[in-house]
C-alpha cells in the first residue's frame, strides 16, 4: 500500500451522496506538498444556494474563497459537496456566509482566510457579506474577487 497523502480521501473518484445539511457534511483535506511557500488557493461558487429560515423560499448567491494555505489544502469535491449541502438549509445570508468561512478556518488552519459572499436580492435589497481572518498577507498575490457590485438594469 502507498504512504500517498490522497490514501485517506474517501469522496473523490466515487459516487458520493449531497448531504442533508451542513452539519453532515464532511470536509476532506490533504497535506500541502507546496507548504514551503505561500501562495493563494481561489474557490468560486457562482450558484450557491440555501433557503430564507423565515419563508423557505431559495436564497442564492456567488461565493468567492480565498485561502492562503498552511499545512492542510480542502480536498474539493469535499467543499462542493459541503457547499451543495446548504441547499436544503435555512439561514440567512450572514450566517451562511459565516458559518462557512468559519468552518474552514476551523478546519483547515490557513495562514489567511477570506470569503465573499455576493447574495443576490430578496425583497429588492442584495446582501454581500465580507470576512477575512486578519490583514493580506504580504507577499502572495490576492487579485480582486472579479464580482461587480449588485447594479440591477441602471
């Protein structure tokens, strides 16, 4: 048997279940092999989804994570399937947001953490929920989001 830092996955290259809900889903990570240096990692989720807590109606969103690993990197179809898994959950939109950002905080240990949460609007107002662990770290490259401010038709 290999000593391979993939040998503990037990999502990718299989069929997989969306979990019911956040709390049941399963985060997966792997060693960082380029742990001597820093650089960024960017995960995007332009349909993200949840449910209004209050009307059960669908919520949804484009997440954008950047994290400068450490020791850990997410394995990713992990962090699709624990993202898909807000599918079925209600919150609102600074605690999804949160709860996420948190999550992999928690889990991960990066160096640096920051999520943006660009909601599309409920009732004619949009929310974008911004959090960060701490300051840029000086000398990786963390370009812009790349997601434009909530415009309507003006």
């Amino acid at each position: 048997m290999s000593d391979s830092i993939y040998d503990k996955l037990t999502q990718l290259g299989g069929a997989t279940k969306i979990p019911q809900s956040p709390e049941e889903a399963e985060l997966e990570r792997v060693q960082n092999p380029q742990a001597d240096i820093q650089y960024n990692v960017r995960f995007t989720a332009p349909e993200f989804t949840s449910l209004c807590p209050m009307t059960g109606a669908p919520d949804f969103a484009h997440l954008v994570i950047d994290y400068v690993p450490g020791a850990w990197l997410v394995e990713s179809k992990s962090l699709k399937l624990y993202l898909t898994s807000f599918r079925n959950h209600g919150a609102f939109h600074e605690d999804c947001t949160i709860s996420i950002a948190r999550r992999l905080q928690d889990f991960l240990e990066p160096t640096w953490l920051r999520i943006g949460g660009y909601w599309y609007p409920r009732g004619g107002i949009p929310i974008d929920v911004f959090w960060q662990t701490g300051p840029l770290p000086a000398d990786v490259w963390i370009p812009d989001q790349g997601v434009a401010p909530y415009r309507g038709r003006g």
